[in-house]
C-alpha cells in the first residue's frame, strides 16, 4: 500500500509539475496561430502534430494549416461577446497525438539480476521496440519489445561463468485516457496486460567450480497501471514522461535440470507475490515526418520466493527445491522515431 500511495503521489505531483496552469483557475483563452506568411487565426486548435495545425476559428470554421508553415504559437484572453464552446478536457481528439502512430526503436541497458546472498548476474543488453497506438480520446496501444545480450554469473557456493546468452521477449496491450491539460501539455492515464518472458541459457557449460549450468526460462504476467505525459517545450522541442507500477499476477520459472543430467527431471516453480516498477524520461524533437525522441528509462522487479518444489532423479523423488526472493534491475536509453 505504501508503494501504491508514493505512485498516486507522485503522479499529482508530475501533473502540477508539468502543467502548473490546470492546478489553478484561469480565465478563458484563444488559441492564436501566426503564420509565416503574417497569416493570424484566431479559435480553438483541434488538432496539432508535426504535419498539420487544425484550427476551428471564432466564426465557426474549420481551416487547416501545414505546421512547417507556422511561425509560433499565442494566447489571449476571450473577449466575453465570442460565444465559444471550449468543451472540457478529454472531449476532442488530443493535438498531441495522430489518431494512428507507429514508433520504432533500438535500446541498448544494463541489467543486474541479483538472488540476495545466493548468486548474481550483470550483463549488458541491445534490441529492438516498436508499438502501434490509436488516439481518439480514448488511448489504445499494443507494444513489444525484443532483446539479446549476455551476462556474467558470480556465486559464493557454484563459482561463477562468463557469457551467458540471454534473451528477453515482452509484449503489451494498453489503454488509457487522453486528457488535454492545456494547449501546452496533455497527460495519459493507462493500464492494461503484459508479458515478460526471459531466456537463459548456461546448458552444457559448467563454473569455476565444475557446476553444470542448464536453461532456465522466466515468465512473467502482470498488469501495468501508469501516468504519462507530454508537455511543448518549443516550436520543435517536446519533454515526455512516464511513471508505471506493474501488478505482478503470476510468475513461472522452468529449469531444465535434464540439461545435467537426463535422469532429473525438470522443475516448474510458480511464483505468487512481487511487483514492478518503471520510469522513462523523454526528449522528443518534432521533425516534418514525425518525431525522434531519446528516452532513459530504468525498469525494475522484486519478486518473492516461489511455491517448493520436489526434484526428481530417475523418477525418484531426492529433494525439494524453489525459486528464491530476487530482483532485476534495466538502466538504459531508447531512440525512437514516431510517424
């Protein structure tokens, strides 16, 4: 509960942070869009991307505009003889996002998966993210990550082993609700299901200690609940962030203990508590195309013991086993492009 009160916190937090204007009562507004060409439309924008500006004008038409053709943007206070129906937020399609976007990225991170006195492993990972979103004031996204690398293994009790391959596959399916703070800033509110499979792979390499690796496989299963946020920095600067608490519903480990020996057999452990969290830090730089955007993030996970298990040899049962208490921890960077 604490970690879910810091969450709500701090998402009030970012918000007034972000959007200072929202937190206090102003006096209406309208949206003043000055062209190149010494063009001024005065309305309501509808719409704004790096392609186009959609203006409703205080006469009550709708004029379109090439935002390459823009030369800034103002406000000024609504004179009180327009009769201008500003709507409230969240009631017309968000001008920070296209109703499609497609984003596409490389991340390269640091990873540490740490089994507290028992074992560690570090390593260094690279992949590929794309996602596809709908925004229509309602949110819609679908995402998935992939990712290879390898990391080191270091034990007090089995040794340690250089170089093991890892792989990492995770996919998500959001949605959320678009609020438009101000014509400055917009916020998203999200949730949805993920999940997080991991590879690794140690099968026909032993330790220093002549301890026999094998395959273990990681499944994770969790629903991700967030606040993310866009605020206009400059004609062509954006800043982007979000914060996540992922609900961790149910983890699965596989070890293939028949990788040492065909004789055992192997071991599912089901695991039943932990929780993740997630922060990504966003510099977006508007182009004619679409935007490119640099994004720090770290990911991390803690993740309780798992249920005990019996190991088997030759169909006998010779001991018990379990997933320990553990946690993994991702700092890195993604460029993205969105179009």
């Amino acid at each position: 509960m604490k970690i879910v009160s810091f969450f709500c916190a701090a998402s009030l937090v970012i918000a007034c942070l972000f959007f200072p204007p929202v937190c206090l009562a102003e006096e209406p507004v309208v949206d003043v869009v000055i062209m190149k060409d010494g063009t001024v439309i005065k309305g309501t924008i509808l719409k704004l991307n790096t392609r186009e500006v959609v203006i409703e004008t205080l006469e009550g038409e709708t004029v379109t505009q090439a935002f390459e053709d823009v030369y800034t943007f103002e406000e000024e206070p609504l004179a009180p003889d327009k009769d201008v129906n500003a709507g409230s937020p969240g009631e017309q399609p968000a001008p920070f996002f296209d109703r499609h976007g497609w984003e596409v990225g490389a991340e390269v991170y640091t990873v540490s998966y740490e089994e507290p006195g028992l074992m560690e492993q570090t390593g260094v990972m690279a992949g590929l993210a794309g996602s596809y979103a709908y925004h229509d004031g309602w949110m819609f996204r679908a995402e998935l990550r992939l990712a290879k690398g390898q990391v080191d293994y270091t034990s007090r009790n089995t040794g340690s082993l250089s170089n093991i391959d890892d792989a990492l596959l995770e996919t998500r399916l959001l949605v959320g609700y678009d609020v438009m703070m101000s014509d400055l800033g917009a916020v998203t509110f999200f949730s949805g299901f993920g999940y997080r499979y991991l590879e690794d792979d140690s099968a026909g390499r032993t330790t220093t200690t002549g301890h026999w690796g094998y395959l273990r496989e990681s499944n994770y299963f969790y629903s991700p609940i967030g606040i993310e946020t866009v605020a206009l920095l400059s004609e062509m600067w954006r800043l982007s962030f979000l914060l996540e608490y992922d609900y961790f519903w149910k983890g699965r480990q596989e070890s293939h203990l028949s990788d040492v020996d065909p004789a055992y057999g192997d071991v599912t452990s089901n695991q039943n508590s932990g929780y993740g969290i997630r922060a990504v830090l966003g510099v977006e730089h508007l182009l004619s195309w679409g935007v490119i955007s640099f994004e720090p993030f770290i990911r991390y996970w803690d993740i309780g013991s798992s249920e005990v298990n019996s190991v088997s040899l030759a169909g006998s049962i010779i001991g018990i086993g379990w997933e320990p208490e553990n946690t993994t921890l991702e700092t890195g960077l993604m460029v993205s492009c969105s179009f």
